[in-house]
C-alpha cells in the first residue's frame, strides 16, 4: 500500500539462495535462524531497513 506502483509484488525464494532475513520478532525469540553466525550478521531491525529502502526505491 505503500508503493506508488501498482500492483506491486514481493518475489522470494529467486534466484539463489542470499540468506534469511528473520522479523525482529524471531530475534527477541533466538535460535538457530538468528544466532550471529559467519553466514549472517543481521541486526533485529535488517528486515525493517530492507522493507523501507524497497519502498523508497520503488517511489523514486
């Protein structure tokens, strides 16, 4: 809803395989999927940030 395009759509699991980005709910849970690991170095808010470059890429 926040695009200026539309219809909009959100494609995952493309393309090769980069890496999981977990909510910055998974975070304050832990685990496996957002222990700091040589594969990964997100922050809680990596996903957040991702979601709010897109939007800002998307209405340039």
């Amino acid at each position: 809803a926040q695009s200026k395009l539309m219809p909009t759509f959100i494609i995952e699991l493309a393309n090769g395989c980069v890496g999981y980005i977990p909510t910055e709910e998974a975070f304050l849970g832990g685990g496996y999927e957002t222990d700091l690991a040589r594969s990964s170095k997100l922050i809680p808010k990596a996903g957040e940030m991702v979601v709010q470059k897109s939007i800002e890429l998307l209405n340039l």
